[in-house]
C-alpha cells in the first residue's frame, strides 16, 4: 500500500468537508447544543416522531434501572427478533441484534447463540453507560426487528441496511445506503465494516460504494453488483429526512431511515454529527451542494418545497 | 463570522496579557527567559538514635554555627513527644530534647537546609580568645610533663600560634618519634583522640583555637561519622586558620561544612543506652534563582512575592507538574485537530505522558504495553463471568495494580531501577482504557483497537517530549502566565475548520478520482 496524498487546495476545489469544517462551520454553527438530546437520545427522538406522525420501529419497552434487568423476558416478544440498544448510543455500540428466539436460546444475525444471562449482561452494561457517549448512565431499549424490504435481498448480510440522508437546514443533500457485512455483525455501520452505497437523490439509484473508505463494486459477503441496486419509497424517505429537520430544529443533521417489508420506511434515528464517508460513497463533495442551499436557506418554505428545490439542484445527473 | 473575530481578540487579549506580566517580571523582578545556572542545595540531616534506660533521658546535639560560605535557610527539629529546645552551651548552638522516663528505641531528627554561597560572611566569628572549657581537657593520664615537652619544642621551632599548630601536626605525623608513638601507643586510637590530643597541647600552650567536626558535603550520602579538625586564630591575618588532623594547615574547602564548632561533643545524653548520631546529605539542583530567594528569604524574610518560589519546596514541585498539564492538553489538541489522531480518551494521552515523565521513556512504554496487553487478555476471561460493569472493572483495576507490582519487584531483583517509580501510572485510566479497549474490539474490531491505542500512544510520547523539554518546563514555571497563551493557542485552534493530515491522505484517491 502507497502512501497517497492530495493538496488541501484540491479538496477545497472539490468542495469536500473536512472533520474540522464539519465540527466548526457547520455543527458548530447550525446545530444547538440544547437540542442534541432529542437526537442523543433515541427514547426522545421516538417519542418526538410520535408527535409528528413520522414511523418508527415499534417499541417495547425499556429498562432504566439495574434492579428492573430481571424483568428483562417481559420485553422480548413471543416468537419474534428483536434489538436492544442503548438510548444513548452511537455509532453502533451495543447494540444487539436478535433475529429469533427459542427455550431461552437468542440466534444473532452472525449465528451466536446466547442466553438469558448474556442478555441481561449486555442490558445491565448498557445502563451502566458502558456503550454511552461519555458512559453517562442509559437506558436500554427494546425494539422490534425489522424485516428488511426484499429489494434489499442480497444487498446486506445478516443484517438490516439503512438509508443515511445529511440533512442541511431542512434540504436533503447527499443519501448513501448502509449494508452491514459480515465484519459489521448485522449492523449497519460503516467504520465497523458496513458497506456505504451512495444513493442519487434524485432517482434513489446507487451511485458509487465504499468500504473502508476505499471503492468497492460488489458486496464482498454476497458478491451481488452494488451498482443495481435501487431504494424503494425513495420519495417517502426523503420526506421522513427533510421533516426530521422540522422536528429537531438542527441545520446539520444526518437521518437514518430503514424499510421495514411491511411497514415502509420508516426513521430508525437521528445523528447530530453525521459522518464524512457519504461523500466518498457519492463520488462528490458536500460544499457546493450547501452553498446552493444557503441561497434559499431563509425562505419560509415547507418540507414538500425544500425537497422540490433539492431534486431540481441535485436531481440531475 | 462576527464570533471568530471575537475568538481572535479575545486570543490577542490573553497573549498581550501574557507578554505584559512576563515583559515586568524580566524588566523589573530580575527574571531570565532562559534557564539560568543551576546550584546545589543541600539537605543535611542529622539522626540520633538511642534506646531509652526508663529514666528521665536527655540528649544534646551540636548544631551548625553560622559560617562564611553557607546560608541555612531553613532548619527543622523533629522530636515526637519530647521537650524541644535550642540552647547555646559554651558559644555554641545545640539542639536539646529530654523527656521522663524513656524506654525502647527512640529517634530523633534534625534537618536543615543550607545553601553554599562563597560570598557569604557569618555574622560573628568565634572571639579569637581560648574558651575556658578546653582548659578542663584531659588526654587519660597523660602527664603534664609530657605536654610542656612538646611545647617547648614546638616552640623553639615557630613564630607564632599558626606555625607553632603546624609544627605540632608535623610532629604527630612522624611515629617513629619516641614519645609520639608512646602517645598514640596509649592514647589516641582514632582521630577524635588525636584531635583531643592537640587540643590539651594547645590549651595548655594558652594559644587560641577552637575544636571542630565537619562535614563533606557533596553527592548525596549518608555518613556516620563527621571529620574531626580543629583551627587555630592567626593574630596577623586576624582570621581563623583551619588545620587537618594529618595534613596540617589547610585551606578550608567549599564544600567542607562545619557542623561543631567549640568545645564540646558533637552528641551528649544522659540516661541513654547505645546513643548514635549518623548525618545524611541530600543534593538537590535547584535554578538560581530559586535558591537566591530561598536565601533571601532566609536572611530578610521580607520578600514574599506573588510566586510559586515563596511555596514549599514540594509543593512547588508538585505544581511544577501541574503546569505541565496544559502543554500536554495543547499538544492533544494540535495532533487532533491538526494531525487528526484518534485517541481512546480524550486526555488520556496527558496522563499517560506525566507517568512516562516519572518512569522514563521507555520504561513507561514496555509498562504501558505489558499492563494493557495483559488486561485485554483478562478482560476477555472476565467477559465469560458474567460480572456488573463496576464489579468487572474493579477487577482490572486490581489486576492492574498486581501487575505494576509484580512487575516492580521483579525488575528490582533484576536491578532494574525505573521500575519502582511505576506506581505513578494512572491505573484507573488504564482499567478504564482496558475496558474501553475491549469493547473497541468486541465492536469495531482490532483494526480500531490499533488506532486508538496506536494513536494514544502516539499522542503520549509527543506529549512526553513536550513536558520533559526543559525549556518548556522552565519557563511554565518561572512564567505561568505563558498559560494563557497556550489558552490562546487552544481557543484559536479550535475555530481552525481546515483540513487534517489525516484527511489528506483519507480523501486522496477518493479526490484524485472525481477530480478531473
Ligand atoms: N430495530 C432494529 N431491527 C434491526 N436492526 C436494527 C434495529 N435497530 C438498529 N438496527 C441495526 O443497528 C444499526 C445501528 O442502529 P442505530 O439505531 O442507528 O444506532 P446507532 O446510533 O448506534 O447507529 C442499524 O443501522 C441497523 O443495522
Ligand atoms: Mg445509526
């Protein structure tokens, strides 16, 4: 491997964002540090999509004290997969993936089987803030699984994908396709291994992918072509994105929407620091596309004018 | 943009400050920018111990006199649960402590803190007369015939008092001298009995001298036994000449301390079993211009400025440290924001880097690595028993703990030397950075684990360097408003939205491909 270089300037040229101009231009200055918590914490964040009528994997139920972690089995639904999660979490951290259940016995999307008491442990590390920004005590929660939509078939190993929208002051800019892989153990994360397929948002079409940061074209467990794949209710999921803008009040926002076989798509959470990667997956920088709405940023517009004028700007090809 | 000028005025503000304070300290408080000389500060200290008879105990202790060439500027007198006082016995200080009945070993201290200085002249020298307790001095049964002999002789061959001593510390060094073989036959076993013999030579011959025990200064020692000598008063230089037991009339060395001066033992008790006194000396490099207020301070006590110097010599070295820490901050903040390292722990690094400053370089790394090593293969045994977060990482920590000191007893028998300063490792950071580690792992994999604890690492050293350098430690020190420009620094840093290097190379082909 060669160590490769590129001049600051051409990035600039590029309009690509760096970790420092995402922290100081754009998070520092478009998102408010009171209303992270309605993000932070995807207790909130469900609760505030509730009020908004905006879809979000079914609840059921949450534990927020050590002494409650052996009522665990009153949460995990008969005959169904489920996930625990810590509220406060990110990045994929403890979460746990359960496809199926039997007599005690939890099958992870990898194949692992555990029991009852690992279960708990991971709930009882959870609260403890193992997995927590800061490791601030949690509070984990349960959800129901969802089925992944079949046009995802071979996209994703053992787990479910999610469609990551950066939101910027309402208006929907880039969107990527997150694949979990057998190294990301059915999540869908990209720097644990997931692959990140950048979607056009004007046709929901896949663009380019990434693993690692580097280009791929074909998934590397399922070997199927990255570059035919196509995201289903694409103009509902960027419906849900722009609305998550008028829900939390951040300029800079990244939401993650999944498609759940029955349900549709539905928002699975939201992220005040989204990463750069989706750049990379989209073969383009973020720059230019947020100049273009910093024109229109003050307009009173809604949701439905927002997505319009994203469509007309980077809906072509 | 109106809040990043404010960052640049508020960062001109804090520098200007700075520069200010620092401009006034050198102008007008006699500062240096650059480390000055360093010199020695000794720590003599002197221990009497003793078994107790049961009965009411008293011990004397001679102390230092005044002398040219030394500044004490500090002395301390340890003495649990005895009656303490320092009284003056013959023209001599002496340190006094008795108690009722004493049983069992006992201990006693004294210490004092004494700068050399040859600039330095004691306030008052001995009066050039003979103390009337030398003429009580007796040498056995010595017969006085003996005495006079050898005064007549010394005095046929000298002029005056500083060549008749000389002459007599000749006479002694020649043993095939019938008398003088005779003397020491029966008399002197040991330089104390010599130094006694001149002594009643001397008193006897009415000339006026002064016994004394001094010390050697130097490296750091400990010592049991002070270096008998006596000196005579030279009428004509009016000055006191010193005189080696052996060698005859000396020069009096810089580095001689005189710890006895007068006519009576160093040690003196009464109802005490098996009493010892043993010295040991403790050089320390301390600035200039730290031991010139020491001295200051020690001599006037009026100057009591604003500043870390008029602090106790170990507190000051414990905020020595403490004003390293936000070197090492900024270093974080530069690698991070600028370099783009990942750390597990965002100050972590700082941490880890004041061990190293303690244990060494090196040391520090192979500790850092074994201690970490070990716990992640612990922790993972650990994960199968199924503990509560709290419980399973008190348990590293204890492993943790175990290790350092396994690990610093075995390289001491090894005779590996920086291993005992290892306890300076902050351990609960390293339980924690263990536990976090572990989970790095469990999801993100090892590849993660590698940059974090890589980058850490990284971070560490380059933050080691940053404190150790003695510039930077001088002049945190001697400057501690040099803080507010690296508050500057960091404020202005963090507004900095550029690229990292990292980025550079992170997007390289990703931009080499779009860019066309
Ligand atoms: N209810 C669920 N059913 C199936 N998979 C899920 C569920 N919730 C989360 N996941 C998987 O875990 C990943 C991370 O979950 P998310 O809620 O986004 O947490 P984080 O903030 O850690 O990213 C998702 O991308 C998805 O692959
Ligand atoms: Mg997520």
């Amino acid at each position: 491997m060669t160590l490769e270089w590129v001049r600051p300037s051409v990035l600039r040229k590029l309009g690509i964002l760096g970790m420092n101009g995402r922290n100081v231009d754009y998070i520092g200055r478009y998102n408010d540090r009171r209303l992270y918590p309605l993000v932070d914490d995807k207790l909130q964040t469900k609760k505030m999509a509730l009020q908004y009528e905006i879809k979000t994997p079914d609840l059921l139920g949450y534990i927020a004290f050590q002494s409650e972690v052996k009522k665990i089995e009153e949460f995990i639904p008969e005959g169904e997969g489920f996930v625990i999660k810590p509220a406060q979490g990110s990045g994929g951290k403890g979460i746990l993936v359960i496809l199926s259940h039997e007599n005690g016995k939890f099958v992870k999307p990898s194949g692992e089987v555990l029991d009852l008491a690992e279960l708990r442990r991971h709930v009882s590390n959870t609260l403890s803030g193992l997995y927590s920004l800061g490791g601030r005590d949690d509070v984990a929660v349960f959800e129901k699984l969802i089925e992944f939509d079949n046009a995802f078939d071979g996209f994703s190993y053992e787990g479910v994908p999610d469609v990551r929208v950066i939101i910027y002051r309402g208006f929907p800019v880039l969107a990527m396709m997150r694949l979990s892989t057998s190294t990301s153990d059915g999540k869908a994360n990209l720097h644990q291994g997931a692959v990140g397929a950048g979607i056009h948002i004007g046709t929901g079409k896949a663009i380019n992918a990434v693993q690692f940061d580097r280009p791929i074209t074909h998934h590397p467990d399922t070997d199927k072509d990255l570059r035919t794949l196509e995201v289903p209710h694409w103009d509902e999921i960027l419906e849900i994105a722009a609305r998550a803008y008028d829900m939390t009040g951040l300029g800079y926002l990244g939401a993650d929407v999944v498609l759940d076989k029955k349900r549709g798509p539905m928002l699975l959470e939201l992220n005040a620091r989204p990463g750069l990667a989706i750049q990379i997956a989209n073969n383009t920088g973020m720059l230019q596309r947020f100049e273009a709405i910093d024109k229109v940023a003050n307009k009173p517009w809604d949701y439905k004018k927002r997505i319009a004028y994203s469509l007309e700007q980077f809906g072509g090809e | 943009m109106r809040s990043k000028y404010q960052i640049y005025l508020i960062a001109a503000g804090l520098v200007i400050l700075a520069l200010s304070i620092m401009f006034y300290k050198i102008e007008f408080l006699g500062y240096s920018l650059s480390p000055e000389t360093k010199r020695s500060l000794y720590e003599v200290e002197a221990k009497v111990s003793f078994e107790g008879t049961g009965k009411g105990a008293f011990v004397s202790l001679a102390l230092p006199p005044d002398q040219d060439g030394f500044i004490r500027v500090n002395e301390d007198a340890a003495s649990s649960d005895f009656g303490f006082v320092i009284a003056n016995r013959h023209g001599t200080r002496r340190a006094e402590w008795s108690r009722r009945e004493v049983t069992g070993k006992q201990t006693l201290y004294y210490t004092e803190e004494i700068l050399p200085d040859p600039n330095y002249r004691a306030e008052k020298q001995p009066e050039p007369v003979i103390n009337p307790a030398y003429e009580k001095l007796e040498l056995g049964d010595l017969s006085g015939k003996v005495v006079e002999q050898l005064i007549r002789e010394a005095r046929t061959h000298s002029y005056d008092d500083v060549t008749f001593a000389a002459y007599l510390v000749k006479k002694f060094s020649n043993k095939t001298d019938q008398t003088i073989s005779l003397i020491f036959h029966k008399y002197v076993k040991n330089d104390q009995d010599l130094q006694r013999a001149f002594a009643v030579i001397l008193a006897k011959a009415d000339i006026p001298f002064n016994m004394i025990e001094a010390l050697k200064l130097g490296a750091t020692k400990r010592v049991n036994r002070l270096i008998p000598m006596f000196e005579v008063y030279d009428a004509r230089k009016k000055r006191w000449q010193l005189f080696d037991l052996h060698k005859g009339q000396i020069d009096r060395p810089a580095d001689l301390y005189f710890w006895n001066r007068g006519p009576d033992a160093v040690l003196i008790t009464e109802n005490v079993k098996r009493p010892r006194v043993s010295f040991a000396v403790t050089e320390t490099l301390v600035p200039a211009r730290t031991a010139t207020l020491k001295a200051q301070k020690a001599q006037e006590s009026i100057w009591n400025g604003f500043s870390l110097f008029s602090l106790p010599i170990d507190s000051q070295n414990n905020f020595k440290r403490l004003l390293l820490v936000p070197i090492g901050a900024l270093v974080v903040v530069l690698l991070r924001l600028f370099v783009g390292l990942k750390t597990s722990g965002t100050f972590m690094p700082v941490l880890l880097a004041m061990a190293f400053a303690e244990t060494q370089l090196i040391p520090g790394i192979v500790m850092f690595l074994v201690v970490v090593g070990i716990g992640l293969l612990f922790r993972s045994y650990l994960a199968h028993l199924n503990l509560l977060l709290v419980a399973r990482i008190s348990a590293v920590l204890i492993l943790v703990v175990g290790i350092m000191v396994y690990v610093a007893i075995l390289s001491y028998r090894l005779g590996i030397q920086e291993s005992v300063t290892i306890t300076f490792f902050p351990m609960i950071i390293l339980a924690w950075t263990i536990e976090r580690m572990s989970i790095i792992w469990e999801e993100d994999g090892p590849r993660e684990v590698l940059k974090q604890g890589g980058g850490s690492l990284i971070v560490a050293i380059l933050a080691y360097f940053a404190m150790t350098a003695p510039m930077v430690g001088y002049l945190t020190y001697n400057f501690p408003e040099t803080l507010l420009i690296i508050l500057a620094i960091i404020i202005v840093a963090g507004r900095y939205s550029g690229y990292r290097l990292s980025e550079l190379y992170r997007f390289a082909s990703f931009a080499k491909r779009i860019d066309r």
